[in-house]
C-alpha cells in the first residue's frame, strides 16, 4: 500500500484530474421546441386521461 502512494506521488501531473470548465449552453432549436410543445400537449392530455378514469372510481 505505501507503495501505491509511493507511486502516485511520482506521478506526472497529466495523471490528475483538469480544471473544471463550465459547459456552454447551446441555443434551443425550433424543432426541439416542437418537440417539447408537442410532448406538454400529450403529458396535459393523459393526465387528464387519468383524472376520469380515477374519479370513475
């Protein structure tokens, strides 16, 4: 085991973990707010589904 740190300790510094560098956000497509507006829609429509068939109950 002391060894293992031994060794870490020798190792080149390309061996430890870069800087963080925060992601840059992509601008949101017209298809991918199609998308989103079509799976509100259907997310509204089965909860609504849902509600009926539950106070069917």
């Amino acid at each position: 085991m002391k060894r293992f740190f031994a060794l870490a300790l020798l190792a080149p510094s390309g061996a430890f973990a870069a800087g963080f560098e925060r992601p840059i956000p992509q601008p949101q497509t017209e298809m991918a707010e199609f998308w989103f507006l079509a799976a509100s829609i259907a997310l509204i429509i089965s909860l609504g589904v849902v509600q009926y068939l539950v106070s069917r109950r």
